[in-house]
C-alpha cells in the first residue's frame, strides 16, 4: 500500500512538473506500479485476486480440480469454480465504469446452470 502511495505521488509530481529530479526508471517502475494495482476507468484500486498478475496463481486450484475430477459431481463442482473465478476476473478488468448487473448475473447462471 505504501509503495502505491509513493508511485501515485511521485506521478502527480511528475505531472505539476515537481519531480525534476526522478529518473526516467524510476518513472516507468511508479506507472507500471499504480497501472498494475489501480483501474484506468474507475480510478479504484483492483481486488488482488482478480488482476491479471493474478490469473495464473488464481487460476491453478481450479485448472488442478478440473483434472482431477473423478465424478460428475467433481466435475460440476469445479467447472462451477472455474466460471466463478472467470466472473471476478472479468469484473475486475472490466473496460467501463458501469455494470449491468443483470447482464453479469444471466451470463453467470447460463456458464454454471448449462
């Protein structure tokens, strides 16, 4: 969180032209920072579970689970985790400020109810 706080404040400097004396390096390294943690329409800090640097990590329990699945039941168990962890994934990368809930909540009922 404090690394976050100092990228977001060495940018605003940069931008009122105060931040004469930061290398370019260390401008890339506070942009790539705050773009990593911070949505570009909301402006709002993203759920660490849902970035992209996530996917991989987030994404390994379920992708184990669904090769293991020995049963139905598994098998339905896991492809339900799978289309959840899809659902926060896509929510928290979403390109606009706004959700149509409705639209979100059809489409989660069709991948995990078909």
């Amino acid at each position: 969180q404090a690394e976050l706080v100092e990228a977001q404040a060495l940018l605003a400097a940069y931008e009122k032209g105060d931040a004469k004396n930061a290398s370019d390096a260390e401008l890339w390294e506070a942009k790539r920072i705050v773009s990593a943690i911070i949505h570009p329409t909301t402006g709002e800090q993203m759920f660490i579970g849902g970035r992209m640097s996530a996917f991989v990590p987030a994404n390994a329990i379920p992708t184990a689970g669904m090769l293991l699945a020995s049963s139905p039941s598994q098998i339905v168990f896991w492809q339900w985790i799978n289309q959840s962890v899809n659902v926060m994934v896509n929510y928290v990368n979403r390109s606009g400020a706004s959700v149509d809930w409705s639209q979100v909540g059809q489409a989660y009922a069709l991948a995990v109810g078909v």
